[in-house]
C-alpha cells in the first residue's frame, strides 16, 4: 500500500468501520516469554516470563514496563535514561499514585488520582499547587495589546530538529496563546530527551501542507482555556470521579506526546510526538478506545484527516501531559511578569495555594538507577525470547532474516546494501525495497 495509507479506511477524511487493534501473531517460547507480532511480522511487543513488557514503535522508539509487587511500575525508554518509577501514596486519607521523573538528570515527583472501569486503569494528573480563581481568568482573557516575545529557542537542538513543523507565535493576542506554545515546546523537547536524539541529528524538512498550521494552533489555544477551566473544577473534584475524557465538558484536543500506535480499521497508523488530535465524540465510559481525528500530522503513516481510533488511556495519558506542561507555563508567566514583554499581572491573582498533598510528595531517589537496572534486566531476557522464538522475517524476494540486536554490518550481509538510509545519531534507518530496518545504538531494534 502507498506510504500514509495503513489500509483503505485510513485515507483522509474517511471514518474507519470499527475501533479494534489488529490480531497479532503470537509466538510463545519454552522459557515462558511471549512475542507479539504485527500482521506484516513486525515486533510490537516481547513479553518476558518475569512480567516485563518491551514495546516496539513503528519509529524505532523502544519502551519498557515492569510491573513490581505492592502495586509499583517501571517504565523507561530504551537507554534507561528517561522514564518513571510509580507506586501508590496514601495522603490525608486518600490513595493517590506518585511518578517520580527523571528531568534532566533529577528525579522529580508527580501526583496523580487513581480510576479503574471496564478493566482498564487511568491515572489523573493533580497539580502540585494552585493558582487564584482570577488567575485562571486572566490567563484567557486578552491582554490590552499584543505582545512580542523572544523565547530563545533557536539554538536548542531539539528545535532545529523538528525544523519548520512548530513555529513560535511573532505576536500573543492572550496568555492562552503564549500557554499553547509553550505546552507545543515542552513536549517536542521533553520527546526529543527521551528518544536520545543528537545534536547531530538532521532537521526534518516540513512543508506548507505539514506544518503545524495556524489554525490548528488556535484550537490547541482553545483547548489551553479549557483546560483552564478543567483545573478550577479539579479545586472541589471528587476523588473518585470519572477522568475529565468522559465528560462531554472534557478535553477535545490532544497534542501527542510520545510515539504510540492508532488504528484505522484493522490497519496500524503510528502516531508521533507533536501530532494533534481532535476527539469526535465523548467515549463511553467503558471503551477501549475513542474515534479521533488527525488535526496535524509530523510523519506520514497518519496523514491530516485521517480518522483513527486510539486507545482511552493513552488519550489520557495525553491531557496528563498537556495539564502538567501548562502548569509548568502558568508558573513561568507569573515569574516573568513584568519582564521581557509580559505585562504586569494584576495583585490580585498572583500567589499559589499549596495542594493538600504537596508535603507528601518525594521522590525516589534511586528513580536513575532503578531504570537503567530495569532496562538491563529486559534487554538481556529479550534477546534470550527474540533467540528461541525464532528470527524476524525480512526480505520476501531474498529469503533473509534478521533478528533484534544484529548488527549494521551483519543485516547489511543478510541482506545487502540499502537502496537509502536515514542517519539520526544514535538511531539509524536503512530502508530496502520490501521493509525497513532500524537500529538504535548499531543495533536492530525494529523491522517493518
């Protein structure tokens, strides 16, 4: 099938049938392990007898989740560096569920509420503090006269990485506005840390139909006051109320913040950070997964207008991001009131109000090393699974296979030279006339 279109529903503008992931090929080995196959053969998921989960993106971008007992998760990306370690935390009679980050080295502590239905679990960001009710009016309320403002971008490898698909705003008619960009940076550079990217990695080249549009932006603003509103809700929220996503006041647009997969049809259309999504309809409080629209699209697999269904606690996990990303924002306007263009803010909604559980918070301090132990200890059962469960299927025309962990020089005498290659530092691509090969480190890491 043509690049962008997973499957004949997946074309722009036409709604997929139904809302199911595709069967995967199953293969289980002696030792207990599980490997998970797309329809086309490609990895997605190793599963080892100790209860890691190792995901494979279509971009190459590698996850993994170990669940520990007493309810405490692993997740980190492939190196070990980036991820979170969570676990449950009782404060003032309540249970709630801590993240600790690592953020630039440190590792740093998140709060969320808990919610499970249908079977499935979801976790609800709380802010650390809150701001004045007027403060949140402020923030969507326009400002006297626009205002330009210079965010210093420009010489940050992750911005000259994602090249001309996010361009900064010249002038801000509200905060609104000035939130929406800072949210779009935060997560293209927080997405840029945790795929490991170089600074030597080539900008991507975007055009006039695949930029992020102005009018896509003004709806993420939109959702920015929204989300406003959703954060003076959450002052008085129930603690076992439903997620904000299955209220019909939730949240409508979604900026994607890490590689993840939809599905049109029964057909896959990875998703990748910085993509933006509309949601169609409320999704029921049982489902799976929601019906979305492709508002923006960074690659090519899901093209603008596509309709998808993606999975509800990914969504989720999504408007987590958003809502701590703009509290990271509502932060730095107040500090730069005054200064570098931002108007004074009145006296009167500045200040924060400490959340009840802000004292509870701390984080684990061997957050770092708990993640690379855990990427280690997957690593080495994933090879052990990938050698028993036999070799990944690659070219039809040549017979050859490869294997997760071969080297560039051993696919390279399996299967010859490449017809093109896509250099991004530590990850590299060398696509052939029937599939394609990524290797992060000089090593496969996924094969389509």
């Amino acid at each position: 099938m043509p690049a962008g279109r997973p499957g004949d529903h997946a074309q722009p503008g036409v709604r997929p049938p139904d809302r199911h992931a595709p069967e995967r090929q199953v293969v289980r080995t002696p030792n207990g392990g599980e490997i998970h196959r797309a329809p086309n053969g490609a990895i997605r998921e190793v599963r080892t007898p100790s209860g890691a989960v190792i995901r494979h993106s279509p971009s190459g971008v590698r996850q993994v989740e170990i669940v520990r007992p007493g309810g405490r998760v692993i997740v980190a990306n492939a190196t070990g560096h980036a991820g979170y370690i969570q676990r449950p935390l009782v404060s003032h009679g309540h249970t709630f569920v801590q993240r600790t980050y690592i953020i630039g080295g440190r590792p740093q502590a998140a709060i969320y509420r808990p919610w499970s239905h249908g079977g499935r679990d979801y976790v609800v960001f709380m802010p650390h503090h809150y701001y004045r009710p007027s403060y949140y009016t402020y923030v969507y309320t326009p400002w006297a006269q626009p205002v330009s403002y210079s965010w210093g971008w420009h010489a940050r490898p992750w911005y000259g990485y994602y090249g001309g698909y996010f361009t900064p705003y010249r002038v801000y008619p509200s905060p609104a506005f000035w939130l929406a960009d800072f949210m779009i940076a935060a997560t293209l550079e927080s997405a840029y840390l945790a795929q490991n990217a170089t600074v030597s990695a080539p900008p991507v080249t975007y055009n006039n139909s695949t930029a992020l549009s102005p009018e896509v932006k003004e709806q993420i603003a939109a959702e920015v006051r929204r989300q406003m509103e959703q954060a003076q809700a959450d002052q008085a929220a129930a603690q076992n109320a439903p997620p904000p996503l299955f209220s019909r006041n939730g949240p409508k647009v979604f900026l994607v913040s890490s590689s993840l997969l939809a599905y049109a049809g029964n057909q896959e259309c990875p998703l990748v950070e910085g993509d933006v999504l509309q949601l169609i309809e409320t999704p029921a409080m049982g489902a799976e997964y929601a019906e979305v629209k492709v508002l923006a699209s960074r690659g090519s697999s899901c093209q603008r207008g596509t309709y998808v269904s993606v999975r509800t606690v990914d969504l989720q996990e999504m408007q987590n991001h958003m809502q701590a990303s703009i509290e990271q924002g509502m932060a730095k306007l107040q500090s730069n009131q005054g200064r570098d263009g931002i108007p004074v803010i009145p006296a009167q909604s500045l200040g924060t109000v400490k959340a009840a559980w802000t004292d509870d918070l701390q984080p684990d301090p061997a957050a770092q090393s708990e993640l690379a132990m855990a990427v280690r200890e997957a690593n080495g059962s994933e090879q052990d699974i990938i050698n028993q469960g036999g070799q990944m299927p690659a070219s039809p025309a040549s017979g050859a296979t490869v294997s997760l962990g071969m080297t560039i020089p051993e696919v390279e005498r399996a299967l010859g030279q490449p017809l093109s290659t896509v250099d991004l530092g530590k990850k590299r691509i060398h696509v052939y006339k029937d599939l394609k090969v990524t290797f992060l480190n000089g090593r496969v890491s996924d094969v389509q």
